[in-house]
C-alpha cells in the first residue's frame, strides 16, 4: 500500500486524475461557499 501512496505517478495517470477532478473543480466553482457575503450592489450615484 505504502508504494501506491509514494510512488511517482506517470504522465498517463496524471492526465486521468485530471480528467477524474475537473468536473469536481467546475461543480465547486460553480456556486459560491456558503459562508460567502452577498455582494452589495454599487448605487448608479456614486460613481
């Protein structure tokens, strides 16, 4: 087990991890974090 968790990974894998993340990366992105404010809209008056 120790090997598969230190062993280098190849270019192959690296692409396939990637590949396996990015639709991950597009769900997080997608909506903002719970604990974010809400952004205030800025007045047409001040500028």
């Amino acid at each position: 087990v120790s090997g598969l968790l230190f062993e280098p990974l190849s270019h192959d894998d690296v692409k396939e991890l990637a590949a396996l993340l990015a639709p991950v990366r597009d769900h997080m992105r997608s909506t903002p974090p719970r604990s974010a404010a809400p952004r205030r809209r800025k007045s047409g008056a001040d500028g």
